[in-house]
C-alpha cells in the first residue's frame, strides 16, 4: 500500500512539472490587456480609411463602406477577403450627420445634414450609393416639411422609418417626428410623434420595435453645446404606431454614439459629452426582454460620430473622432468578439 501511495505521488508530480510552463530568460511575457474583448484590426498592406467623423459605418456582402462626414470625403472600402483599405468615389454633396440604410444593395442617405458648423441645412433629397458600380445617385425629394437631419433610420418590410432629428444644424429646433418612407414608390407617411425629441443618435430595430436610445437636444442650451443629452429611452411599436418610455435610463449619457442589435441585446457604443473631453469608450448594453442595462468592456479608442458593422459574429466600429466636437478624425478600426 505505501508503495501505491508512493507511485501515484511520483506520478502527479512528474504531471505537475509537466503541465507548468514557466518563462525563460529573455522570453517575451504576455502582458493582458486592458479591454481583451476590444482588438485593434489593422490592414495587411497598411492601407488606412480616409479619417472622418459624423459620418456611417455599414456592411454589404463581404465588404464594409465607411461614407460621409463633415467635409467632401471619398467612400473608404474595407475588403475582408484580403484585409485591406481602397477608395470609391466622393458624394456629390457634403453629407454628414445621418444613419445609414442599407436597401436591395444600394446605400441609402436620408434626413441628413450638409454644410458647415453650425448652422447645417437638412438635405432635400434622398442620396444613394451604389457599391456594385461605384455611383452616387440623388433619389425623392424629402418633403419641405418633414426635412431635418441627424435622424435614427430602420428598414423594415422594404419601408424606411426617420426619427426624430433635428432642423436647424447645432442650433436648434429639435423634432419628435417619426415618418415612413417607401423607396420603391417615393411615398411619404406621417406617424405617431416620439415622447420627446432628440438628435445625434442612432435607432435599432428588433422584434417589430424601433428603440431610440441616448442622443441630446443639440443647442438646448447655448452656453454648452456638448450638452442637453437625454437619459430617458423610447420605443416605438409599428404595429400598434404608439410609443412607450423604457423605465431605466441609460447608465451614461451622452450623444453622437452608435448603436446596434448584437446577439440579442442593444448595444450603444462611444458618444460625446460635456462630462469629459475625451470621447467615451463605454459600450452598454439593453436587453428588450427584461429592460435592463449592463456594462460591457470599453472600447480601445473612445470615439463618437460612426456607426458600427456586424460580421461573422464580431462588431466592428472605425473611424469616428476622439474628442468631443471635431478633432482629433480616426484612422483606425477594432472589432469586439464575446
């Protein structure tokens, strides 16, 4: 028997040492990262997006499209197949300030603004981006009435839905409206106004509801243009055309930020406001069943003024700006893999 006992002892220590792994002199120590969930994706031939903030972030097919942005800017192309960066054609107007969507493969830019800080003009026309060919198009005249930009756009059942927004640049006139819009005829309808009004934000549609989360009522208050941000969250049922307010805030608020449906929950991702100078890296997360708030890891690089891509199972977020306003434009991308 003490000579089992001895036997099995040798064994588990010859096992222990080994399974230890131990680091020689001069080898290279794994330092963990801050944010492991967050990694930084560069090109493989060191191509870069051409840096832009206030502009949209979407994927077609194998490919994402960073367009948009406070100036003239190309389309930046981001090619999974080969991990590289190329350029496509600049729009035949400043556009800024709009959340992308995304039709039969064509690119839809709608309630957008053009235009220099800070009184920025709401477009008149629907602009399409056709990455097949490479072409910009103007589409429907918006209606004269129903015009403003940094709007929360959906697609669902082939019908764009505009939320909120606002008319007059960083100025003012802040919108509740919500409208419908059919690409295939043009037609325009008028639905049921949002709680409150609110801008710089992005909408997220699941199960047949559209949420409006975060954003600000831009120039609310002349003396802080960072600040007027909106803690109270809505969603708008389309079935029933009525809205109701979630009963938790959003833990932090700000504006300018993304947002996007990932396995299940909301996410809102950066933003902007007067609480730090820094754009926000937090990222959190809603679930629509229980209508509660948690905080996932931060983003490598806070940013604000972009959108964020879903792809094989990983989010994806690129360029945008670092600090609240305008400067320092972003370069780079990350993606975030549960």
């Amino acid at each position: 028997m003490i000579k089992y006992f001895s036997i099995i002892g040798i064994l588990l220590l010859v096992a222990c040492k080994e399974t230890k792994k131990e680091i020689e002199p001069g080898q290279d120590q794994q330092v963990e990262e801050t944010n492991p969930a967050w990694q930084s994706v560069a090109s493989t031939d060191g191509s870069k997006p051409v840096a832009r903030h206030e502009a949209a972030f979407v994927r077609i097919g194998e490919k994402f499209y960073l367009l948009g942005g406070r100036g003239i800017r190309p389309v930046s192309i981001y090619d999974t197949a080969n991990g590289t960066w190329s350029e496509g054609t600049e729009p035949p107007i400043e556009l800024h300030h709009f959340q992308p969507v995304v039709f039969e493969n064509k690119i839809y830019i709608i309630s957008a603004l053009t235009g220099g800080w800070p009184a920025e003009a709401p477009t008149e026309f629907v602009y399409i981006y056709d990455p097949a060919s490479d072409e910009w198009s103007k589409g429907d005249e918006i209606p004269a009435a129903r015009r403003r930009g940094s709007t929360g756009n959906v697609l669902f059942e082939d019908k764009i839905y505009i939320a909120c927004g606002i008319k007059n640049g960083h100025i003012g006139d802040h919108k509740k409206w919500l409208d419908r819009y059919d690409p295939k005829t043009g037609e325009w309808e008028i639905l049921a106004d949002a709680p409150r009004a609110r801008d710089h934000f992005q909408a997220v549609l699941t199960n047949g509801k559209i949420y409006a989360l975060a954003g600000r009522n831009t120039g609310a208050n002349p003396e802080d243009p960072f600040g007027g941000t909106i803690a109270e969250n809505d969603i708008y049922d389309i079935a029933s055309d009525t809205w109701e307010t979630l009963p938790n805030p959003i833990p932090t608020e700000r504006a300018g930020n993304a947002a996007t449906l990932y396995e299940g929950e909301i996410l809102v991702v950066g933003g902007e406001s007067p609480k730090q100078e820094k754009a926000h890296a937090d990222v959190e997360a809603l679930d629509p069943q229980t209508k509660e708030w948690k905080k996932l890891p931060e983003l490598q690089e806070g940013r604000h003024g972009t959108g964020l891509v879903l792809y094989e199972d990983d989010i994806y977020i690129a360029s945008g700006c670092g600090n609240r306003g305008g400067n320092p434009e972003l370069d780079t991308m990350e993606k975030f893999t549960e």
